[in-house]
C-alpha cells in the first residue's frame, strides 16, 4: 500500500510540475512555430527602392504577408484584419508593423505598391523584387505562389498561400496565422508577443 501510495504521489507530482510548465509558455490561437530554420527573414527593395530587411523592425512585432494587388478577397481582407487589430491595440498598436511581399512583381510596381498599402492607413511597407527574388524569399518562408490564366494574356490571377508570419521584437520568427482566423484571434497573440521581455539590444 505504502509503495502505491508513493507511486500516486509521484504521479500526481509530475502531473502538476507539467502543468507549470506548459502554462508558463504563451498560449497562442495561431501556429507556435518558434525556433523554425525557415522564415528567417528577406532583403528586398520596398516601393522607394530602399532595401529592406527584418533589422529595420526590431522593436516591433511584424507581420509578413504574401500577395498581389489585384487579390480580389484574401489580400485585402488580410491587410485590412492587420489594420484593424492595430488600432484596437491603442499605444501597442505603434510597435506592430505590416509587411506586404508582392508575388507579382510584374504588374505590381513600385507606385502601384505604394498606392495600395496606402489604402489601408496603417504605415504598411511594401516589398517588390526582381521574379527571382521573389521566388528566393517564397521559398525560403515555404510560401506557394502561382500564376493562374486568365481569358487574356494580362488578365491572370495568383494562386497563394494565405497566410501571416509574425515576428516578435527581436525579429525571430514565432508564429504563422492563417487566413480566415479573425481580428480577435490576431490581437491576442499580438498582445501576447507585445508583453513579452524587451527587445534585446
């Protein structure tokens, strides 16, 4: 009796020492995948010709998002969540930055880039490379992304993967949020990785 006794006790300590320990990890509604080799970040020319890496945005948590300019639903939906989630954030919502890649370098340009991130009032900055840069970084964050015909040579569409990444303040790679999660899914995480230790100097 004496040794079942212990047994239980044993068990029932473990049971509680693993309980601490997975509420002391954040508990986020999108996919943890903190620690991931890939998504490391990107150098591309934003729509003043600046290149841009994710050192430019240490500080903030960043959001990384692949698409195009004629996206008729995922793409602005996406980027309009983002703006969204960021006012409600009040103060927060300052260290929170919007990170659009184009897939379709060849009819997004420099101005239409602009002139689109713009739309959604929430100091987006947009990133365009050459075709095979855009391939390079795709693949280096695992984002699908093709050309689909239209009726008339200029008038194709973009398959894509619908979805963020989400960096935290000292630009490593945490979570990755999929479309169709909601604002208020968003801002908890966000909240989340914001009341997280200060960025590293």
């Amino acid at each position: 009796m004496a040794v079942l006794f212990r047994f239980l006790m044993a068990l029932a300590l473990a049971a509680a020492l693993s309980g601490c320990v997975r509420s002391a990890s954040p508990s986020f509604k999108a996919i943890d995948i903190t620690g991931a080799e890939y998504a490391q970040g990107f150098d591309l020319p934003d729509a003043s010709g600046q290149r841009r890496t994710l050192a430019d945005f240490k500080g903030k948590v960043t959001l990384v998002f692949f698409g195009f300019t004629q996206c008729p639903d995922v793409c602005p939906t996406t980027l309009l969540e983002i703006a969204e989630v960021q006012k409600a954030l009040g103060a927060g919502g300052e260290r929170v930055q919007g990170v659009f890649v184009t897939i379709d370098p060849e009819r997004d340009t420099p101005e239409v880039l602009k002139a689109y991130v713009d739309n959604f009032g929430a100091g987006f900055v947009a990133l365009r490379g050459t075709m095979e840069e855009t391939a390079a970084v795709a693949k280096a964050f695992k984002v699908y992304y093709a050309k689909v015909p239209g009726q008339t040579a200029g008038s194709y569409t973009m398959d894509h993967t619908a979805g963020a990444y989400v960096f935290d303040a000292n630009g490593k790679v945490r979570l990755f949020t999929r479309y169709g999660s909601g604002a208020e899914a968003l801002k908890h995480d966000l909240q989340l990785l914001l009341t997280e230790s200060p960025p590293k100097s």
